[in-house]
C-alpha cells in the first residue's frame, strides 16, 4: 500500500531530526575559552623566488634569424643570437596590455617581426600581438562563435607566408573538441577547419601546428598518432605517420611541428618518446632523434615546440631540462642554449604549493610545484637537500607536485604528484620508497590531486578535478571516497582551482575539506559521514590544518589565514594582500607542528611564512 501523505511527513521529519541528532553528537562543542583568540607573530621566513634561467615551452624563428623562445614559468618572451646569447627579453606576468599569464606558444610575423604569444592561461584566452621590439600592438580575441566551443583553448600557433595567424584550439575537457583557426594579422577571424571524429579529416586532440610555403597546414593529432594535411582552402589531403614505436611512429603526446620550407621537410616532436622524427612533406620518413635524459641532446619529458632557424637547424625547447637543444638537419646535436644552463636554484621557490613539518626534527619539506622538485630545510630554515625532476616514469620523477604531508610515526614524506595522478614516498632523507595510483576517475585513480595527510594508517586525499576526498590506507587501497567541491565556473573562483584543494584532520579523527571554488568547509566523520559543511564567511579556501582546538584556512584570494573552532564558529584571521612579512599572495598550503607553530606556503610571494 502507498505511504499516506501523513506517514510520509512523519518520516521525513524523523529523518532531519535524526539527521541533527548525529551531526550533533560527533561534532564537538566549542567550549567557551576556544573563542580567546589571539593572532600569531611573524617568526621567519623559510626560501624564497628562486627560478629556472628558463623555462623553454613555445619557439619561433624571426626575419632576422633569431629564435623566439616562451619562457613559460617566468612569464616572458625571450629572443637569443643562434649561438645561445640572450638579445631581449619582453612582457611579464599579468594580465595587462602585453603582459601574458605564462606564454604557450609563439610565433612571428614573417615580414615586419611582430610576435604573437598564445596566453592561454589568461581568462579570455588571449592571443598577444607585440612589435619586434616588445611594445604592445594588440588582443586577438579568439572565441569564434559556433566554433570555438564549449570554449578556446589556443596553446600553438604559427605563421603563414602571407602573415596569416594559425592556431589549434582543442582540449579534451569537457568533452574533445578541436579546429584550426585562422586570423588576418589584423586579428580579423578568417576561416576555420572543424570537425572531430575518426575519419582522416576529422580531428582528435590537436598539439601542434605548421604551414608551408604553399599555405598547406599540419596539424599534429596526437589523438591519432599522427599527422594530418590540409590544402589552402582547407580541404584534407593525407596523413604522415603513425602511432607506434619505431622510425616515423609517434608513441603519443605530440607537442610541436616545425616546417623547413626551403628544403621541404617537416619536424615533430614525439614528447612521450622524447625523439623528433622528421619528413618530407609528401610523408617519407627521413630520420629520429633525441631520447630521454638529461645529456646533450637528451630531452627531461619530451619537447616542446619547435622551430627551423633561417640557418636551417632544429630549436627544440627541453622544458623539463630548462634549455633549448639546437640540432643539424641530420639530427646530430650541435648545442644547448643558453650555455650554461640555469637550472633552479637549491632553497629558491616557483609557484610552491606545498609545505610539510616533521614534528620530531623540526624538518621542513616544501612541495616546489613549478620546479618539479621537493626541498628539505632544517628546522632553522636552511636548505638541506632537494630531490625530483621533470618526467612521467621512475620513482624521483615529478609533474607538478603540489601536495606533501609527514607521516609523524615513521617520518617518510608523502607527495602528491598531481599531474601524473599518483602518490610517491620517501624517506626523510628522501629516498624513494614506492607509489601508488595513476591518472584517472575510477576507484584508485586521480586527477590534479593537491593534498594529503597521513594520520595513523590512513592517507586521506584531495583529490581535486574528481571534485571529492578519498580515504586510502598507506598501500593505496580505498577505503571511502565522498563528493567534495564543484567544478570551476569561468568568472568564478581562483583561476582553474576547483573541487576540495585542501584537507586535514582533528585529534578525534574527523576529516576537515576546503572547497576553493564553491567557498565551503567540510567536515567528514573517520567513517566518512558528512557531519557539517559551512559556506559563511569563507572566501577561497585552499588548505586547512588542525591543531588541538583550532582550525586553520588559507584563503586564497583574500591573501590570508582564517581560524575556526572545531565547530566551525569563526574567530578571526590573520594576514593582509602584499609582500611584507606577514602579508600573502595566494597563500596555499598550511602545517601546524607540535608546539601550534604555523608553516604558511605563500605560493605567489615563492616563501614560506612562520608564524607562533
């Protein structure tokens, strides 16, 4: 029979108070001197900037012959001589006329040497017109309506003969979309090649681009495994390549393209293989070069972009190994430029987000994000050792780390690889122990996961862009996972940040989430059972500590740290915008060690702040 009316009521009822009940019962109670509060003094600074001579991602060739490389983490353009020396540097970090968010790829105009830069990370997804000399000349806008949806995501670009701007839009979130735009050097949107399927013509995931002397276009389909041509009026002629392994296969993620169109060869970089086939334009595979590594003529996870210099050679980016590898048509390796390489240096920070205590040593471990490395200091701040690099395989490879935790009861430092969607450990010292998980949405898998912590026998996790938290035991094995944060809203929120970004735990076991872009804290039981989630007055949380009675936000966009009883009543905060000590910009993680002193990873500022 049907519930009444009545008896649903009544059922419903009992669920809200039985509901209120449990939530009451395992959420503590404040007691009345957890509201004394007092702010905590600035104590000392630990690191501070310290970046890559650069940080070599996008490349052209100019009229003059000079090479044009994107300096991507340190947001400029630089121009160097074809023997390494550095003639220019342009733009900088901002969002600004000229300025870039950090410079995709590049690309000049062939006759007055204007630079375009594809600023992708820009909220409108910019592309950057500059004169020869840097000055700024103008936005090309390049949303195209019916064309570029659900939205532009313009990463490389080229020039034409004519002057004509070329770019391949294309992402596979949230679904797989991909065209070829074309602009006047005007920024007057011309013509486009759409389309996304399997069929030759139809495009996968597109990461690369060049045009010969004829106006013929090749885009890289990494998707594919290969490489597809397209005539002047955009009609598809052929495909080169294949995927596979072996002489004029492509293992995967293709990155960049490069025409030499005097000789009429074509270059592509290989960045899962970390080789560079090249062509002719008609298809028959000529040579490979270049392997993983960090010699000479060794790329540290694949290339970049490339360019062919008017002296006829390949200028191939080495992001990961912060240098451009120069070499002959026949692929032997010439140089690097610059020469000496700069790599980032010990105890300096880029864009750190990450930062951990060991409560029995005082050892502080800072997650350095952008420099793809972890950094122990000394409980006094100075520099002890540093491990990691740039790469996808091995136990010291990094992409991206952001999240770094300290198991108290065996001092093995955990990461949270975020890029590579796994978890590494070390030991104090930082040798590595093992990994678990990979990239992915299903159960044991991970996407941009920024933090960690490990209490007793259990790791629980951030796990951001699957918008949830996840409890695992120190073997990776799940043992609950619960939704946690909305996705990012353009127009909203910090940046690309979304889902929960930050959590910790309270001496009861309760697990305490920050949801960055839905401006929310959570609080799980250890079961997993939602007990609260509060949205008042918090603003872009991104990591949460708990410390006895206290809990700790930073709040990223309000550039400072806000305190909380265990219930989750506001006490105050700390911390202003600016450079000072005791001031932030786009404070991220947050540790708290045994004595309550607080470790502040003051991501934008590149240091960490210690306040007792």
């Amino acid at each position: 029979m049907p519930a009444t009316p009545a008896a649903t009521t009544r059922f419903l009822t009992f669920a809200v108070v039985f509901v209120a009940l449990v939530a009451a019962v395992l959420m503590p109670r404040t007691p009345a001197d957890a509201q004394a509060w007092t702010p905590p003094a600035y104590q000392r600074t630990i690191g501070g900037p310290g970046h890559a001579g650069v940080y070599a991602w996008g490349a052209a060739t100019a009229p003059d012959g000079t090479i044009v490389i994107g300096d991507y983490w340190n947001y400029v353009v630089r121009r160097y001589a074809t023997d390494g020396t550095l003639l220019q540097t342009m733009s900088s970090r901002g969002k600004g006329p000229g300025q870039t968010s950090a410079p995709h790829g590049v690309a000049t105009d062939p006759v007055d040497g204007s630079i375009y830069i594809a600023d992708m990370n820009h909220p409108e997804r910019r592309i950057v017109k500059l004169a020869a000399d840097g000055s700024f000349i103008r936005d090309i806008p390049p949303y195209v309506a019916g064309v570029t949806v659900p939205y532009p995501y313009v990463t490389h670009i080229t020039t034409g003969p004519d002057g004509d701007l070329y770019a391949v839009s294309s992402h596979n979130v949230p679904y797989l979309f991909a065209a070829v735009l074309v602009f006047s050097k005007d920024g007057v949107f011309k013509r486009a090649i759409t389309g996304v399927g399997s069929e030759p013509g139809q495009f996968g995931l597109l990461r690369g681009i060049a045009v010969d002397a004829a106006s013929n276009t090749y885009v890289a389909d990494t998707s594919k495994g290969l490489i597809q041509v397209f005539d002047a009026s955009g009609a598809f002629v052929r495909t080169i390549g294949a995927r596979g392994d072996g002489p004029g296969k492509f293992r995967g993620d293709m990155r960049g393209l490069a025409i030499d169109r005097v000789n009429g060869w074509i270059y592509a970089n290989d960045a899962e293989a970390s080789q560079i086939e090249k062509f002719s334009l008609t298809g028959e595979h000529l040579a490979t070069f270049g392997s993983e590594g960090s010699g000479p003529g060794q790329f540290r996870d694949g290339g970049r972009e490339l360019t062919v210099g008017l002296d006829g050679n390949v200028y191939a980016p080495d992001f990961g190994g912060y240098r451009v590898l120069v070499f002959r048509p026949d692929g032997t390796f010439l140089r690097s430029l610059p020469d000496p390489v700069p790599p980032p240096p010990p105890g300096g920070f880029n864009q750190a987000m990450g930062v951990a205590v060991n409560d029995s040593t005082g050892a502080v471990y800072v997650a350095d994000t952008y420099n793809q490395r972890i950094q122990q200091f000394t409980a006094a701040g100075a520099f002890a050792r540093q491990w990691g690099f740039r790469g996808s395989t091995g136990g010291y490879a990094m992409n991206y780390p952001r999240g770094v935790t300290v198991d108290q009861a065996t001092g093995r430092v955990w990461v949270a690889n975020s890029r590579q969607g796994n978890v590494k450990a070390y030991s104090a010292t930082g040798t590595f122990l093992r990994s678990f998980g990979r990239w992915g949405t299903e159960t044991g898998q991970y996407q941009l996961a920024r933090d960690l912590v490990v209490r007793g026998n259990r790791i629980y996790h951030a796990d951001s862009n699957n918008l949830r938290i996840v409890a695992t035991d120190l073997t990776g094995k799940v043992i609950w996972t619960r939704p946690c944060g909305t996705t990012f809203i353009p127009g909203q929120g910090p940046g690309l940040l979304k889902g929960c970004t930050g959590v910790g735990v309270d001496d009861a076991g309760r697990v305490y989430a920050a949801a960055v872009t839905e401006n929310a804290l959570y609080v799980f039981s250890p079961s997993g059972t939602l007990l609260r989630k509060s949205m008042t007055g918090v603003r872009a949380p991104y990591d949460v500590v708990v410390h006895r009675d206290r809990v700790y936000v930073t709040e990223h966009t309000a550039n400072r740290v806000a305190v909380y009883s265990l219930s989750l009543a506001r006490l105050g905060s700390f911390g202003a915008t600016g450079t000072a000590h005791g001031q932030f910009q786009g404070p991220a993680a947050i540790d708290v060690d045994a004595t309550g002193r607080l470790y502040v990873m003051d991501s934008r500022n590149e240091r960490v702040e210690v306040f007792g």
